[in-house]
C-alpha cells in the first residue's frame, strides 16, 4: 500500500512528463527570462491540513511541477516535500524565519489552531509562534487553499481548536502584513504557482477582495458549461441528468473561480462536468456552518439568481 510521501513522489514523476511549451509563446518567453538564482525562496508550512492542496501542487501540469520548482521558484521548505526531517528540518525553518527580512515568501496551506496553540507544533515551537516571528522577516504571505484562507474544514461549527485563518490570525495578533488568499479546496495548481512566479518575476498581482483577480474575479456560474440550461429552466432532476445543477443545490452563483474555463486534471473537466454540483469551495463560508452541508436535495425554495 502507497503512504502519503509515495503518493506525492508518484504525482511528481507523472506531472513532470509535461512541459511548458503548450504555454503561449509570451508566457515561455517570460519564464524562460526568470534567472532561479534571484528568485525569493519559498517557505510552506502546514496547519490544519488534509495536505490535499500540497497534492493537488503536484498536478501542476503548464509548467510541470518540477520546472515550477526547479526553475522558477526556489522551495526551501516543504513538509511533505523535504529530504530534511527532524532536526535539520527546524533548522532550515529557523535559517529564514528568524534570520535577515526579506529573502522569503511564507506560504501556509491549512489552519491555525488560535484557542488550542499546542494542536500544531513543529518541533519544539507552535505554528502560531513560527508565523509571528515570520511576520517580522517574509516578504508577504500567501494563505493557499480555503483553511489557511477562512478556517475551512478545520473550523467548521463546534470545532474546539478556534481554527481560523491566516489573515483572521494576523489581525487579532495586531500584524499588519501582506496576505493574498488563494482559496479552494483543494486549491487548483494554476492559482497557487502563477501567483507565486507573478510575485517573483514582476511583483504583487492584482487583487480581488485579496485574492489574484486572474482567477477569482467570475463566478462559476457565469463561465458554466451549463449557464443555457439555467437561462432555459432546463434542471437536472439527480445527480447524473443532464441540465443545470441549480435545484439540487450548486453553488456555483455564489463561488468565484475559473474552474470552468481553466479545468481541472490538466484542464479536462471541472465539479460540474462532473455532474457534481459546485460545493462553493471557494467561498469563505465553505464547510463552516451546519446549515451549509456540501449537497442539497431538490432546493426549489433558494431564490434563482441571475
Ligand atoms: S447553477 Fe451550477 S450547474 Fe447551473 S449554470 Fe450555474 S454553475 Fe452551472
Ligand atoms: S466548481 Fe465550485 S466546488 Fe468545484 S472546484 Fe470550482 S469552486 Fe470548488
């Protein structure tokens, strides 16, 4: 049987028989210009996590992930990823958490755990300490995937860790310092990594309500496949009919990403291609409430929406 760190070695060898060249040709042209030694280094550290956005990265496939890594942007440390462990592992994080400002970005994939610091250590130190001290020397942070975003799954109601998000931890801990969300869950490989080179190579993209406009600035709905289905009132009436995924209860009216346009698993389907409807992953009240479960059956009392 296939542990964790097998599976991520298995997703990586796959993704790196993709190249960039299905990129277009000023889209090469300015990875190609990227020069790795001047590239801030990359720490990832994880929260409150299933590690499913670390294994959805690994999907990468325009660039490969390898390329991502090995090209354009200088990991320095990955939980998952990492030959060091234990010891040298911490050292590594202490080399640039607590050594010169601005040599790093901070990405955190996960929650934090505010009313229970313990529930997340690495090595001798919380994560909530690691991330203060962080603050003092990153460039700038990105919260990837919606717990380390808005709590998430972590912080669904009744949860006893008072999971939240980055942004949320940053603000009660008085640190004012930049965070761009990337929410989704999993996230799709594409926002995390074009954000990531966009930041290296040419600076702060732009954003929308603090995420990169490039990918969250639509809804679902707007971009859907099925959008005509909805405009003619033709439903699916369960799961597997054809027609728009509205009466059993999509959410894709109120969710912001381009998963229709950009396509999961190496652009070819998305949830509702599927014949799943959207779940909202995106959203910040993603999985929170109780009266938000993830499907819904035959919900004709939700006002239709344009
Ligand atoms: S409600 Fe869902 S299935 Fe229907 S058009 Fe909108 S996103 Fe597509
Ligand atoms: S379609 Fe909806 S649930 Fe599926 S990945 Fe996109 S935002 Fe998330």
């Amino acid at each position: 049987m296939l542990n964790r760190r097998d599976v991520i070695k298995m997703a990586a060898a796959l993704a790196a028989a993709f190249g960039i060249d299905s990129l277009p040709a000023p889209v090469v042209a300015a990875l190609k210009a990227i020069d790795p030694a001047t590239v801030p280094k990359i720490i990832y550290l994880q929260g409150l996590s299933c590690s499913g956005c670390s294994v959805s990265l690994l999907q990468a496939t325009q660039p490969a992930v390898l390329t991502m890594l090995t090209e354009y942007s200088r990991l320095a440390f990955h939980g998952d990823l990492a030959a060091a462990s234990g010891a040298l592992a911490q050292e590594t994080i202490n080399h640039y958490i607590e050594g010169k400002a601005g040599e790093y970005f901070l990405v955190l994939e996960g929650a934090i755990p505010a009313a229970m610091p313990e529930a997340c250590q690495i090595g001798e130190h919380t994560l909530a300490d690691y991330l203060v001290k962080a603050s003092t020397t990153m460039n700038g942070a990105l919260a990837v995937g919606s717990c380390a975003c808005y709590g998430g799954i972590p912080a669904a109601e009744g949860n006893l860790t008072g999971a939240v998000g980055l942004r949320e931890f940053f603000k009660s801990s008085k640190i004012d310092k930049l965070v761009i969300d990337i929410p989704g869950c999993s996230v799709h490989p594409d926002w995390v990594w074009h954000t990531i080179v966009h930041l290296v190579r040419s600076g702060l993209p732009e954003l929308i309500k603090d995420r990169p406009a490039q990918f969250y600035s639509k809804k679902v709905h707007e971009l859907c496949s099925r959008y005509h289905d909805f405009q003619e009132e033709i439903f699916a009436g369960k799961l597997g009919d054809s027609g728009c995924l509205f009466k059993l209860g999509c959410l894709g009216p109120d969710s912001y990403a381009d998963c229709p346009t950009r396509g999961w698993n190496g652009t070819s389907t998305f949830c509702v291609e599927a014949n799943a409807p959207c779940v909202g992953c995106t959203s910040p009240d993603f999985a929170r409430k109780k009266t938000f479960p993830f499907y819904r059956l035959n919900e004709n009392t939700r006002k239709k929406k344009t």
